[in-house]
C-alpha cells in the first residue's frame, strides 16, 4: 500500500527535490532557487534600478541575449553555450526582482516575461535544431521537436489550470530543471543522452500536470 502511495504522489508531482509541500502543491527547485539567489539578484537589480531601464526592457534583452546563445549553439560552441545558458538564465532572473524592488510591477509586465521564456526556451532549442540539421541527425531533430512541444504543454498546463482558478505547479521537470539538464549535457557534451531526458520528461511532466488538474476538478465536481 505504502509503495502504491509513493508511486501516486511521484505521478502527481509531489516528490519533488526539498520533500516539502506547502498545502497541496510541492516545494518546487525554482522556489528554492528564487529565495538562494535573492541575495545575489538584489544588488544588481538595484544598480540596474539606478539607470531607469524598466523591468520590461530587461526582459526583453534577456530574450535577445538568448538568441546570441542560439547562434552559439547552431555553430556547434556546445561548451561554450553550457556556460552561457545559465549566465542568462540568471539575467532573465532579474525582471522580477527589478520589478519588486522599484515597485514597478504590473500585469502586462508578468504577461510579458511568461510569454518570453517560453520564445527564449524556443530559441535555444532552435539553435540545437540548425546544428543537428546540418549535420543530419534525424535522431536528434525528432527529440528536440518533442522535447519543444513538451516544455510548451508544461507551460500551457500551468497557465490553463491557473485560468480556472487552480494552483499548478506540480510535475518533475520545470524550467529551471531543464535548464540545468541542458547546461550538464552541453557542458559535457552529453546531448544526445539529455535530450532522450528532455524529451521524454517533460511531456510526462505536462501528463503529471493534466492528471492533477483533473483529480483536483473532479474532486470539486463530486463534492458540489
């Protein structure tokens, strides 16, 4: 019974890396993540305040630093680009923080940086698309393709069941854990083994997230 219990919380994303849950959704790395880098963010945050830049523009140059990575990436720099992709995933990191800090935040800002990690994420993985192209591994292409689609159903899954009132943030591989898959395999050039990970992962994270979404309406339908 217990192992059955187990098996059931590991679908619906409750075993995460900290083993802590607040109420019914986990601890995620990304919330453990945000409260270690607040004292690194901050002070850069604020230099950035000083200037005027808004958080907005941040956001935006954190997308296009992502397409210098991508070119990277397409030309075959994978070592390098395992280095890059964590120097900007920290930059995408400070919009929120500048926000806070200045007191600048809105909804079309939050809006903005959602729908702009999902390009940034896009954008990488195109650049690994150009370079496995050229080179003719088919393989590979498939991979990155599903690997895409199930980083944009995560998202999507969030997003939808937020729509209809519900917390989501269950499931094994959020974007912090993909970022951090990426940049060991680039960095070991490893990527064949990471995106057979990627691919498979995060389209089961995206089932984990339809699975809670549907016990939690289901349990709300009986109950009414």
């Amino acid at each position: 019974m217990r192992s059955k219990q187990r098996w059931l919380a590991f679908f619906k994303g409750r075993i995460r890396w900290s083993g802590e849950v607040k109420g019914d959704q986990p601890v995620t790395l990304t919330d453990l993540a945000r409260k270690w880098s607040v004292g690194f963010l901050e002070p850069i945050a604020r230099l950035i305040g000083r200037t005027g830049i808004s958080p907005n523009l941040v956001t935006l140059i954190g997308a296009s630093l992502n397409l210098g990575v991508a070119w990277v990436l397409a030309q075959g720099y994978m070592r390098i680009g395992g280095f890059l992709v964590p120097l900007v995933a920290l930059f995408d990191a400070l919009d929120g923080t500048l926000a806070r800090l200045t007191e600048r935040r809105s909804r079309f800002g939050a809006f903005l940086d959602s729908t702009m990690d999902r390009f940034s994420e896009a954008i990488l993985f195109l650049g690994l698309l150009l370079f496995y192209t050229r080179q003719g591994a088919r393989q590979e292409i498939l991979l990155i393709y599903a690997t895409i689609v199930g980083s944009l159903m995560v998202s999507y899954a969030r997003a939808r069941a937020e729509g209809l009132g519900l917390q989501c943030k269950v499931g094994l591989l959020t974007r912090l854990e993909r970022v951090i898959i990426l940049t060991i395999a680039l960095v070991l050039d490893q990527m064949s083994i990471a995106l057979w990970v990627l691919a498979i992962l995060t389209n089961f994270t995206a089932l984990q997230r339809m699975y809670y979404v549907w016990r939690a309406t289901h349990e709300e339908d009986d109950s009414g």
